[in-house]
C-alpha cells in the first residue's frame, strides 16, 4: 500500500509517521519545501510527493485547511488514478465537500470528506507524532453512504495508521455538531485565558481543572479563524446559547439567589450525567484535541 499526504503540519506529519510505523510507504508533500525535507529527515515520509508518484497512491489524504484542499485537488485532480481514493482531513466539511465532490464526479475519482479527530495544543510537523491517532475516531463523510464495499475498504486504511473506529455522517451533521463539541471549546478557553487574573498572577493557585480548561486556549490563530468564519451560522448559535447560560448564572450571583444558582447547577448536572447515559465517555472523550 502507497500513502499520498498533501500538508505535513501536525496532522499530516503524524499520518505519515503512523502510516510508516505499519509498514506502508509514504509520499509527502508540503506548500513550505522546508517541511518536506524536513519530514524526510524526521522519517515522517519516505519520499516527497510529485506528479511521477502520485497515481501509485492508493490513498491521498489531503492535510491543509479547507479553503487549501480545495485549491490543491482541483490543481492535481487529473494526475490521480481513477483507482485512488482521496479524502480531506480539514476540521469542517460543508465547504470542502460541495466543492470536491464535483471535481471528483467531473475526472472519474473516488472521493470522501474525512476528519481525524485527534490533536495537540501546538500544531507543525515538530510536534507530530506516530501514536497521535491510537484509537482515535475519523469521521467520513461520502458522497453515497451505501456503497458499503468502499467504505470497508477505507475503513482497513484508516486503520493502519492507528485509528480506533471509523463514523459516517453527512457534511451538515458534522458542522452542527463539531460547533459544539471541538469549535467551542477551543473559542471559549481562547477567550477566558485574557482575563486579567491569569495575565497579572506569576503565581496562579489552581487544580487541575484550570489546566485542563485552557489546554486549547493555544491554538493556531489562523486555521481556526477560517474554521470558526466557515461554521458561523452553527457557531453563533452556541456561542449565543452559552452567552445566555451564563447571564443566568451571573444574575444569580449577583442577586445572591442561592436557591436558584443550586437549580442551575443542579441542571447542568444533570445534562452531563444525561449525555454520559447516552453516549459514554469513550465517546466523549474522542477528539483529543
């Protein structure tokens, strides 16, 4: 099995380590011919990607942000072989997928939005890793979910590189629900890390929740911003649902009404408990970035 990588920042840097941990070759390529030899150095990539290699890949996994996917496939889509199955790694689908889908259709190729949901606070081929996957989920989004003899097959070269489920969805239901579960996160602890307490106290008393709700405060400025700018409409929305929560909270502090902030607390409680019910913390727990 060959592995094609456009884009050796974290992502594709560790894609390329866990593929050639399990043996399979690896062609890589990267906007930057610094990171690529750089990725050669580090054995990140057996070889660099170009237009003589590309059509042995059985698999092109596409590792820049969507706006550069797209770009990037329409460029190099007629030196793919018709036998190659192509799949995005970008952290949004919508946008990516109405546009690669097309150019998939128009040159004979297999093509399928994709999302590993794996990371680390600081990105770049640096900080990859060969177990940054290990049992990790990637979402899929085909075009056609029934074809369920490509997606078995898909699924076993997921696998390889350390993947420990593989999911299926549409691009619509994974922007939804990735506004919530990784966008937010990330937005929300960026945003309360500015308070003045953190910024003034060398010497911050604190547990480890302080720590673990501002481990993706440091996140990379400019792929978030066009991944928070691209899911607006479903961004907003939670961050307009969040502002709400916590302006009830903040009225019942400042009103000293302890009844009533035991009641919120008590439903947020709740809530947590009600998803743990439904989904599990392995679940939960999924996207490690």
């Amino acid at each position: 099995m060959k592995v094609g990588i456009a884009g050796l920042g974290l992502i594709g840097g560790s894609l390329g380590k866990a593929y050639r941990s399990a043996g399979v070759t690896v062609y890589g390529q990267d906007i930057d011919p610094l990171t690529t030899q750089y990725a050669l150095m580090a054995e990140a990539i057996d070889a660099e990607l170009t237009d003589g290699n590309i059509r042995e890949c059985d698999l092109i996994l596409i590792a820049v942000t969507p706006v550069q996917a797209v770009k990037w496939f329409k460029e190099n889509a007629e030196k793919i072989s018709g036998q190659t199955v192509v799949i995005d790694c970008c952290g949004t689908k919508r946008y990516v997928c109405s546009h690669c889908f097309p150019v998939a259709a128009e040159h004979g190729l297999t093509y399928m939005g994709g999302h590993p949901m794996a990371g680390k606070e600081r990105g770049g081929i640096k900080h990859s890793s060969d177990d940054l996957f290990r049992d990790a989920p990637f979402i899929l989004v085909p075009e056609h979910a029934d074809d369920m003899e490509l997606l078995m097959k898909v699924k076993g070269m997921l696998m390889l590189a350390g993947f420990g489920r593989v999911g299926i969805t549409t691009a619509e239901e994974h922007d939804r629900v990735i506004a919530f579960t990784s966008q937010m996160p990330h937005l929300v602890s960026n945003g309360f890390i500015k308070s003045d307490t953190a910024l003034a106290d060398s010497q911050m008393i604190s547990a480890g929740s302080y720590q673990d709700f501002t481990r993706v405060a440091y996140l990379d400025e400019k792929m978030w911003s066009e991944l928070f700018l691209e899911n607006r409409d479903y961004l907003t929305k939670e961050i307009d649902g969040l502002i709400g929560e916590l302006t009830r909270y903040r009225d019942a502090i400042e009103d000293g009404d302890r009844g009533r902030l035991e009641q919120l607390l008590a439903e947020g409680k709740k809530c947590k408990s009600a998803v743990l019910e439904k989904c599990g913390p392995a679940q939960i727990n999924g996207e490690r970035n």
